[in-house]
C-alpha cells in the first residue's frame, strides 16, 4: 500500500485525488495538508507538512504556490518523494523546488494528464517536421475559476513547440498593430462556465492547417496521472523528474 500526503487537500483537485484513492487497490491516504482547516475528510488534516506525524510513501501536491515551496522545504527534511502539479510558480519558485532535488526526487508537471504529456510529445514532433514555413497558435480554455493565464500547459505546449528556442511568445492579440510576423507563437486564453480543460495547437502553413487537441472531460484523469506519477516516483534517486519520465521510464 503506498501511503499518501495530499498537500491541499480540501481544493477541487485534492479533493478528486482523495476521491480516487478512496476507490485504489495501490494507494492510502495517511493525511491531508490544507491551510483552511480539515473540512469533511476521513484522515487527519494539519496545516503544514513538517506538523504531519503520519508515516507516509510520497506527496502529491495541488495546492498554491506558496503553499507548494513550503511544502517542497517539509517534504525535503522529511526524505519524501514529492508529485508537483501546481502550476503559477515564479521563477524563484521554481528555483527554490529545484534545489530541493538534490536531496529528494521531485516530479514537477503542469498537467498530469497522460494525454496532454503525449500531445506535448506531438506537438514537439510535428514543429521539427513542418518547420519554419508554418505559423504556430494555441489556445486554451479552462473554467472561469481559474486564477492563472494562459494556462502552466499552455506555456510548456508553446515551450515543445519552439524547438530552436527562437520564437516570441504573444499572449493575445489586439489594436491595429496587431499584425502576424514571423517568430511568433500565439498563446490565448478563455475562462468561462464549468470547462474543466481543453488545448489546441494550430500549426497553419500555406493552403492546410493541422490541429492538435486534448480535451478534458472530468478532473479525475488528473488525479489518475498523479497517482501513476507517485507511483513512478517511489524509490526513485533524487532529482527532477518530468511526466516523460513516466511515460518512457526506460
């Protein structure tokens, strides 16, 4: 049984992973980490990781920046493994999680879905085969709760899309001088109703446009990369680790 810290535990996505543990032959949840208190949980609920006396495997985090660089600092005096999917982080923020890996691994992703770690795959794959000759635009949509644009997913698609590490990013388009030119890739962001995700990345070359999309139905596939993430993750040497690591452990 592989015993779990969930850091923010009483937000959307904490709440989801508890959910499916609660129905996992592999996992356990040996406690909850939520500043806001314990809510309606069956484990203990501390407001820092360093308070959790619990015996535990690994953290998996979904929680807030903040609260994600403390939990990093606990988890390091602890020797537990760390799953990150928080996304907003500064870069200090990250700065200060990547000096953590010397001494714990840490797998850090901004999106745990399986799927969208293979669109990222893709669309790596499809800018160094279309080249220079096609203009690159992706947009994300995501639920008007939301609090940071364009998405962490967004950003790290534009990042595989940019083999040469050349392009500007844009973040929307608007004015009279908001005409295309070359090096450029689009990034844009929706918010609205209940969208739990969705990602598209238009590659438009002369005379045809190829689309790559992953679409969200349900917050729970985030919750399943996690868990395969954790589990990847468990005995594992210390470093950074990525969602590709999971997807070609080999």
């Amino acid at each position: 049984m592989i015993r779990t810290i969930l850091n923010g535990c009483g937000g959307r996505m904490g709440r989801t992973v508890a959910a499916t543990i609660a129905h996992h032959p592999e996992f356990a949840v040996a406690a909850g980490v939520d500043i806001a208190g314990t809510g309606d949980t069956t484990f203990p609920v501390y407001p820092r990781l360093s308070e959790v006396p619990e015996e535990a495997d690994v953290v998996i985090d979904f929680s807030s920046p903040g609260a994600t660089v403390a939990m990093v600092e606990d988890a390091a005096g602890k020797g537990l493994p760390v799953v990150i999917a928080t996304t907003g982080l500064t870069d200090q923020q990250h700065a200060a999680v990547a000096e953590r890996a010397a001494t714990i691994p840490i797998l850090q992703a901004a999106n745990m879905s399986l799927g969208v770690n293979l669109l990222r795959i893709l669309v790596r794959r499809a800018a160094e085969a279309l080249g220079e000759d096609f203009d690159i635009e992706i947009v994300e949509k995501h639920h008007k709760m939301k609090k940071d644009a364009p998405s962490g997913t967004a950003l790290a698609l534009a990042r595989e899309a940019d083999i040469r590490k050349e392009r500007r990013f844009v973040f929307g388009r608007d004015g009279r001088e908001a005409l295309r030119v070359s090096g450029e890739i689009g990034v844009h962001a929706v918010r609205g109703g209940s969208i739990v995700g969705e990602h598209d990345v238009i590659f438009a070359g002369p005379d045809e446009v190829i689309t790559l999309r992953h679409t969200a139905y349900s917050r729970s596939l985030f919750a399943a990369g996690a868990l395969k993430a954790a589990r990847f993750l468990i005995g594992r040497a210390p470093g950074m680790y990525s969602m590709d690591d999971v997807l070609s452990p080999d």
